[in-house]
C-alpha cells in the first residue's frame, strides 16, 4: 500500500482503452509534490488547471502547498474524500499501516487508473482484491451501514473496490447499467449496451427516503433549467430505492478529465471561503464561452432557492476534451441541506443564508448576462421550486420529509 520512499509516479491521462497521453513523473519529498511535465506532454500545448498553473519544462510545484498536504489541485482531484478516505484509512489499519504513514502519492497510488476523469498513476497498489461482477444494492447498503458503525472486516475490500475512488461524505458504489436495467459492478471498460452510473447509499444522519430526495432535486433542477446528468431510482432485491447517477466523466470506453472548483482555486472545503461570484468568473476564465456562465447563474440560483446549502467548491466541477475546450460538469450532489452554521458553503456576494433577489440581479450583472436572461432564470427556478410538492409526490418522498423541504423552500424565496 506503500510505495518505496523516493519512488516517482507516473502520471498520465487515459483518454481511451488505446489512447493513452503521458503527463509527466510526480516525486514527493519534504511534504510537497514536484511534477516534472513529460516533453511530448509540453508540445500538445494542454493545461490541466489552466487558472494557477501552466505547464513548463520547469519542475512545478502546487500554488499552495499546505492547501492539498503538498499536492496540485488537479491531482488531488484524483482523491476521495468523506467515505472513499475512510475505506483508505481503515484498509491501512487491516494491512498494519497507520493511514497518517500515508502520503500523497501513496493515496494516488491506490487510486491507479480506477479514479474520477483521465488522470491515472503508475505504479499502482491494488489494495482491495477481486469481486464478483454480481450486483447486490441491498448487501452494498448495508455492508456501508455497518462499515460506517466501525465494522472493518472483509466488507472493506469489497466497498472499497466498488466505491474507494468517488469524493464525497456518503458511501456509494461505481456501477454499470444496460437498457433492461441490469446492473454489474463496473469501473473500468463494462460490456457493450451498459452505462456508467455511480449510486448512491445512506449515510450518518440522512433521512429514510434520502434516495427519493436527491430524485426529487434532481426533477426539480432539470426543470429549473439546471444542466443534469441522467439519473434514476433503482430497486433493490427487497424493494428499496437507491438514487443513481449517470457519470459524466465516462462516454463508453472514453474518458474526460475532471478538475473541481476546489483543485482549481486551491479552496479547501473545510472553511467556507468560495462566493458565487468566484464560480461565475472562474466559469467565464476556463470555458471562454458565456453559455456556461448562464449556466453556472442557474445553477447558484437554484441552490438558494431549493435551500440547498452544502454546495461547497468540490460540488463544481468542469470537464476538459481531448482537444483542451473546457465546460461545466453537469450538476450533482443537489439534495436539501441545512449548510455550515445554517449557511451556504458558497456565499452570494458574502452572504450566507437571507439571498434577495437584489442579491442575485447583482450577481448576473457581475457575470455580463443580460437582464432579461437573468430575470427569466430567475423565474423558471422560482417556478420549478414552487413544484417541491409535485416531484416529492412523484418520487415517494414522505409527507413528513415533504413538508420540512416545503417550508424550507418557502422561507428561502426571495
């Protein structure tokens, strides 16, 4: 699970099965990472954070070094966070390792070619062992539930084959789906007619109906105008629901690169820092297109609207082509949430909670779109939201659960 002290990684981006484009080799020495940028790599004239960093023939170092334990943002991008570090951590302790042993490059090690995006790393500790392609939801959920309350035995290996590399606080797992709904195990190169998904399992503290929730939003987003990817409720072997998510790093046998907010401004997520304001220009800064900051607006006008406040700078992700064109990652992760101190995690223009519609006007001024466009998202998000009941209704949400979102929602109106 360790790699040998002084060992470099290699870095590449595996675009396709029979397309793959080295980066460059990563070395790790008094607590900071230094990547030196592969020749070739240089010519093709790419930048993978385009914001703080550009590629050189120099050795580069992160923008921020205690931001990452030392690592680029691009390439901590590659790390879980929340419930695939904990399967890490816990997998060290099984193997004698102290997880705080661990470094960096150990952690991208065991990530190999199995993570979010393009990035993969050689060489590779394949740490979890082999698993069935049979799809179980209901073990994979309660196998979570039990790992969650300290439970660290051969269900790690299994959990953390299916689901160590995704970020993210709750337990999830990395699937295939075809057209009849079958699902198998897939993270890598899946037969021909299924679909890359990434499913979701209940976590500390969610309510019972968590997977109709994050249905639900994802409805209620889609008719807001929000850029969604497919998603969908499937059923276990005793009926359960489990929310999924169609993967939009993942085309078939292709593969994107993915860079969050967080990697590309260096924001670190456990201390609030990130304004929507900050998003729109960073959108505007790494797509050049003016669309994608219409859509990023939708986005943030969403989220104050449907009173969802866990949107910190890891909830933002953009996606970059093999030819270097930048656009937003479709949204994710939309749930109701009471936010950090009730707040958003995300401010619009420094505040928290209490967002006006003067607030948002100013907002998309900031971000040059035109009045009349602003008004009309503001009004299709309004409209959508005041629907909460409808796709509560539809997707089985509990009128209990319901009626907390319900008013929730109405005293976030502007």
């Amino acid at each position: 699970m360790i790699i040998d002290p002084g060992t470099p990684l290699t870095v590449s981006l595996q675009w396709d099965i029979d397309d793959i484009q080295p980066v460059g080799r990563l070395a790790y020495r008094d607590r900071i990472a230094y990547l030196e940028y592969d020749p070739a790599f240089l010519q093709t004239g790419l930048e993978l954070s385009p914001v703080r960093h550009r590629s050189s023939t120099q050795l580069e170092s992160p923008h921020r070094s205690e931001t990452f334990e030392g690592l680029h943002g691009f390439l901590n991008d590659s790390l879980p966070d929340g419930w695939g570090r904990l399967l890490v951590d816990r997998r060290a302790r099984q193997l004698g390792l102290e997880p705080s042993s661990l470094t960096p490059l150990d952690r991208l090690a065991c990530v190999g070619s199995k993570g979010i995006g393009a990035l993969t790393y050689e060489p590779s500790n394949e740490v979890w062992g082999p698993t069935s392609k049979t799809l179980d939801l209901d073990k994979l959920a309660t196998d979570a539930s039990l790992v969650l309350k300290g439970d660290v035995s051969e269900l790690i290996s299994i959990l953390g084959k299916v689901g160590g590399s995704p970020g993210g606080a709750r337990p999830k797992a990395l699937i295939a789906i075809n057209d009849q709904g079958h699902a198998i195990h897939g993270t890598d190169n899946v037969p021909d007619g299924y679909v890359h998904y990434l499913v979701k399992f209940a976590g500390h503290g969610d309510p019972e109906d968590i997977a109709e929730i994050e249905m639900a939003y994802a409805l209620m987003a889609k008719e807001a105008g929000v850029i969604m990817p497919e998603t969908k409720l499937l059923e276990g072997s005793k009926g359960r629901p489990y929310f999924a998510t169609r993967r939009f790093d993942r085309e078939g046998t292709r593969r994107f690169h993915v860079h969050s907010a967080s990697g590309l401004l260096y924001t670190d997520i456990r201390i609030p820092a990130l304004d929507y304001k900050d998003l729109l220009l960073l959108t505007r800064s790494v797509t050049r297109d003016q669309r994608e900051s219409k859509a990023m607006f939708a986005l943030a006008v969403f989220n104050v609207l449907a009173h969802n406040r866990d949107d910190h700078a890891r909830q933002f992700s953009y996606i970059m082509e093999r030819d270097g064109t930048w656009r937003m990652a479709p949204a994710y992760d939309l749930t109701w949430s009471e936010g950090p101190g009730g707040e958003h995690s995300t401010s619009v223009l420094g505040h928290g909670k209490n967002v006006t519609s003067e607030h948002l006007f100013e907002l998309g001024r900031i971000a040059d779109i035109k009045p009349q466009d602003v008004k009309e998202v503001v009004a299709r998000v309004e409209v959508a939201v005041a629907n909460w009941n409808v796709f509560a209704s539809e997707c089985g949400v509990s009128k209990n659960t319901s009626s907390l979102i319900e008013e929730a929602i109405t005293n976030a109106r502007l």
